[in-house]
C-alpha cells in the first residue's frame, strides 16, 4: 500500500516516524510493506513510486525547512503525478475556508483514492459532501484523530459501540482550554496558562480557535455527523468560548465544590460547545490536558473514554488506526489478490 503524506508539520513528521517505528509489525500483518511513495509540504514535495525513507523525510525537513526537492504551485498537479493508495492529508487546518485540505481530500476521493485526515476545517464544512464523494467512488473517509487525537471516540462509537443506541456525548475536546481552566481553578491568570499551553504545543496556531470554543465545534459538528448520522455544519454550532470566564466565576464554582469546564454537547438535536458547571469527581471534571467523552448509550449505560487530545505521536497514533482499518479491508475485500 503506497501513502501518500500532504503536509509535513508536526503530525506528518509524526506520522512518519511511527509508520517507521511500525514496519515490522506492519510487514508481518500483511505481508508486505507499507511505503511512503510522496509526501507534500506548503510549498516542495518529494515523491518516488520505490518508496520514500520515512526518517530521511524528517531529517530532511528538520535541516532544510523543505520536504522534497522540487517545488509546486498548485497541489493537484502533484497529487495527479504521483500514484499512490491512501491519502493522509495532515495539513494545518482552516475552519474558515477548508484550507489547502479540502481542496487535497477532493481530489484523492475523485480518483477513487482512500483518505486519512484529521484536518477538522473539511469535515466541519463538508462532511456530508465529502462522505458522499467517498461512497460514490468506492473509497473510503477515516477521521479518528480529528476529534480528541488519540482518545479513540470516532471508532468506538461508530464501530465498537455500533449496536447501541447513543443519545449523547457530551466532552472535553479542547486540551488548551482545558488546560488554561485548571490553571484558574488554582489561581493561575488566563494569559499566563494560555501562554503555557502553547509551549506545550497544544494550541491551535491561532490560539483564539481554542479560547473561543472554535477548535471544539469543529469536534462537535464531526461528532453529530458521524455518530448521529446529522447534516450539520460549523456554522449550526451554538458556541460561547472561555475568555468571558473571569477568576471570580471560577472561585465561585469551587465555593460550591464545582469547576467549570468548556463542554461540547451533541444529541439528535443539541448541537452546542460551551463553558458548563461540572460537579468535582464528575468524569468531566479533570484537570490538564486530556480529552474525555462521555458516551450515552441505551444498552451498555454510559462509556467515558479519556485520552491525550493532542500531540506528534499521540495524533500520530490515530493515524495508524484507520490505516490498519484501510488495510484489513483491503484485506477482506481483495482477499489472496490483496494490493498492498
Ligand atoms: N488545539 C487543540 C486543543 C488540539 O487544544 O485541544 C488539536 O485539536
């Protein structure tokens, strides 16, 4: 199976490093190797149809700023010159316009092409439109790592609690504001936790996706669309973010052994991200900057699931998930025949 990686920035280093750290376990599943055929940053690419050393990509990136050789205008040109099987589109996300990513996802889901992503700003604007291109062309639109990194809640809800009847979710999916709202529990400023949030490397390149609750509607609309079976978009989103939230609030929520967190809510009919009391001890309660989810289902009652919502390798590992998930399909499909 030939991947092809678009954007080279933290994730897609990530990722590459652990395909790398995964190549044993990878050959032996199926077989035969996964390769990297291509990879594209903002501007370079470099792509060879014999494979690509995965760390040699990292290096390579890390001393000269560039991931490839040659330089593009524009990525379609690229993404039709190089052949490959599955698309991991890892590019910096864009809430506003869908970014270089939409624009890379069309055109593999065009060609018939697989696609890993967890660039949020496409899903939140197009799902229904992108997982509609994807059925029509026989391919297949994986997402895990867009809603909570490594916490696995796209493949718990839409594959191991499949039977079950879920009729909410209600969670933590901002790390930073998570983050920045333990801090004022313990008397810390906004700015200064914001501050350290973003040398922990968990903000948003504009942090103001995250303090404004953007960041987590993005979450929330990819939630309702594909655990509801919802058409909904960023824009339905009802959102208040954490900046109106001053440290008296907070001391009074602790007055009342309670603590505020940014909760984003999705039910078949609540679409909604915003700051919420939460008792202490509640699984919604924690501190830091985990992601956690609880899931409420008819037969199995409620599912908490908690897991670092960010990261090279965390967001990486999400990643790795849904290529397995391509992989054992091809699989089962292709049977003896299999094209990897
Ligand atoms: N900026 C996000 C957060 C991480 O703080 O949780 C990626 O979605």
């Amino acid at each position: 199976m030939r991947i092809f990686i678009c954007g080279f920035g933290t994730v897609g280093q990530g990722f590459a490093e652990v395909l790398a750290s995964r190549k044993k376990f990878l050959s032996e599943r199926y077989g035969k190797d996964i390769i990297i055929i291509g990879a594209m940053d903002s501007r370079t690419f470099a792509c060879d149809p014999a494979g690509l050393d995965p760390l040699s990509l990292v290096s390579r990136k890390k001393e000269t700023g560039k991931v490839g050789g040659k330089e593009y205008s524009d990525p379609r040109d690229v993404l039709s010159e190089c052949d490959y099987d599955v698309l991991v589109e890892v590019s910096p996300t864009d809430i506003k316009t869908g970014g270089a990513g939409l624009g890379n996802i069309t055109c593999a889901l065009e060609r018939g092409k697989d696609v890993i992503t967890v660039n949020k700003g496409p899903l939140a604007l197009r799902y229904r439109e992108l997982m509609d291109l994807a059925k029509k062309n026989g391919c297949l639109l994986r997402y895990e790592g867009s809603v909570g990194g490594a916490m696995p809640i796209i493949n718990l809800c839409t594959e191991g609690l499949v039977g079950e009847k879920i009729t909410s979710i209600r969670g933590i999916f901002n790390g930073t504001c998570n983050y920045i709202l333990s801090k004022m529990d313990k008397g810390q400023p906004f700015d200064q936790a914001l501050k350290e949030a973003q040398q922990l490397g968990y903000a948003e390149t504009n942090p103001t996706n995250d303090i404004e609750g953007y960041d987590a509607a993005c979450k929330v609309v990819i939630l309702a669309n594909s655990v509801f079976g919802r058409d909904v978009k960023f824009d339905d989103v009802r959102i208040t973010g954490i900046t109106s939230i001053t440290d008296e609030a907070v001391a009074m929520a602790a007055s009342r052994n309670m603590v505020i967190r940014l909760i984003g809510e999705v039910t078949e009919s609540k679409l909604e991200v915003g700051p919420r009391l939460i008792p202490k001890g509640h699984p919604l309660s924690i501190s830091g900057t985990l992601n956690t989810a609880q899931i409420i289902t008819d037969l199995a009652g409620p599912v908490t699931v908690s897991g670092r919502g960010a990261g090279r390798t965390e967001t990486a590992s999400a990643i790795l998930s849904d290529l397995i998930a391509i992989a054992d399909r091809r699989l089962r499909t292709d049977g003896k025949s299999l094209h990897l």
